[in-house]
C-alpha cells in the first residue's frame, strides 16, 4: 500500500468516526411546556388515554457499532428533542434509515448509514388513582 492510499484511508476514518453522532429537530404544533430532563420522557408505540400533542420530532444517528445501537442513539436524540418542548412522552410514528455519502477526496466517497426515527412529542396527563 502506498503512503498515500493509508492517508486517504485514515482521512476517510477520521470522517466517520468525528461524522458519528445523533441529530434531530423538533416543530411546535400546539403549546410548549417548559423543558424536562430527557430521562422523564417515556416513549409510546401506542396512544395513551388522555394527551395533547405539542409537537413533531424527528431524529437521525449512524453512531454505534450495531444497527441496534444507532437506533439506541436515535430515539435518545428523539426524547432529548421532545424533552425540550416540554413533553413527558413520545408517540412513535416511523423508523427507518437514509444512505449518505462521505466525500473523503477525489474520487472517494463513504457511504453512510443513519437510523431515523419520528414521532409525536406528547404532553400525557397522569393519571390520579
């Protein structure tokens, strides 16, 4: 292997592994509450009784070592963006991923995949027993 070719691929290495991380974004569609730490809010795969949605999340991760990992950091970015809404909960709406590319020089490019997840940022009332 030539020392440029060992150069490109550690470049290209570097790029992934600064590149590896979670994002998302949230849009208020009814009333923001004031923001909660993201370990309170709870994710939903089914409606609760009683809630009122504040907002759409969406989140994207192509960290972790396993599929199962980026969609471990993925629905953390996506509490984390409800959190900020004020919202005690998550109403799951879909998964998937999306392939980009990482250009590392000419001619080179990295193909990356993310996990993403989107969903319904929820306020639920608790329920008095």
């Amino acid at each position: 292997m030539s020392f440029r070719l060992i150069s490109r691929l550690l470049l290209g290495l570097a790029v992934l592994v600064s590149a590896g991380c979670a994002s998302g974004t949230a849009i208020v569609t009814g009333t923001a509450r004031s923001p909660i730490f993201p370990g309170e809010v709870k994710l939903y795969l089914q409606p609760p009784k009683e809630f009122e949605i504040i907002g759409l999340v969406h989140a994207s991760s192509d960290a972790g070592w396993t599929d199962q990992g980026a969609m471990d950091y993925a629905v953390q970015e996506l509490k984390v963006q409800a959190a900020k809404l004020g919202a005690n909960g998550v109403l799951l709406v879909s998964t998937g991923e999306e392939t980009t590319s990482i250009v590392t020089g000419p001619g080179y490019a990295i193909p990356v995949t993310a996990k993403t997840v989107q969903g319904q940022a929820i306020f639920v009332r608790q329920q008095h027993q």
